[in-house]
C-alpha cells in the first residue's frame, strides 16, 4: 500500500493534534520496591501501575521492565525486552490492553467475585446433585 503526500500531510495533523491534547511522558522508571512503573509526564502527573494489569507486560520480570524508554513523540513507552508499546494518551484514558484483553480481565475478576445470591444458587445447585458428569467418547444408545 503506498502512502500518498496526502495520507502523510494528515497523519502529520493528527500526531500534532495528539501531541497538543495530551501531556508528553519526560521519565519511564520500574519501581521495584512498589512493584509498579512509573512515568512521569510534562504536567506534573505520574502514572504508577502494577505491570500485571497491563497486557503484554502481565509476566514481565523486573529487569524486563528497567529499560523502558520514552518514544521519540513523547507519547509512549517502549519495553525493548518485551518488544511492548504503551500509549500514553490510552493509558489516561484508563486502557491498560485491548478491548477484548480488557474484556476477558473483567470476566476474570467477576467470576472470582462471591455474593450471598452466587453461595445459594451453589447450594441450591449442590442439592440437585452438582453438573452432570461430563461422558467423554461415549455415545447415547
């Protein structure tokens, strides 16, 4: 696919756009004694998150994370060892992965969730004898 002069001149405008609305990262750091990294942007905000709420860098080992570095933009950070981009607009905006890795770590946490109506519908459950008993390999006659 070629880019035309066109296609480049508004990339360019939507990068400067971009640039405008949203503070620039001046330092990316992994505290270790936190557990978190941490950047700092042109605003005076710091941003800390636990890398395991964050897709890509879910396993990451801490010297995985001690060399991130700040993309040349200014608009996100780069994990070399993990070959991992973060978005820092995203990042404000509250998006630690994709839709659907965000979608399955919500799924997750809400099936870990226990409420008094979850411990009596098992009960109930339990009374009527539990699941069936998966039959593998074996047809009905």
């Amino acid at each position: 696919m070629a880019i035309t002069d066109t296609d480049f001149a508004a990339a360019n405008q939507r990068g400067a756009a971009k640039k405008a609305a949203f503070p620039e990262a001046l330092n990316v750091r992994y505290d270790k004694r936190a557990a978190r990294v941490v950047i700092t942007l042109a605003s005076g905000l710091q941003i800390a998150f636990f890398p395991r709420d964050v897709q890509g860098l879910e396993k990451a080992h801490p010297e995985e994370l001690a060399d991130a570095v700040i993309s040349p933009s200014g608009l996100g950070v780069h994990f070399p060892q993990l070959d991992v981009d973060l978005d820092i607009p995203a990042l404000l905006e509250g998006f630690l992965g994709s839709k659907r890795w965000m979608a399955a770590q919500i799924g997750r946490a809400g099936g870990k969730t226990s409420s008094e109506a979850k411990a009596v519908a098992a009960r109930k459950n339990g009374q009527r004898g539990g699941r069936p008993k998966k039959v593998s390999g074996l047809l009905p006659i």
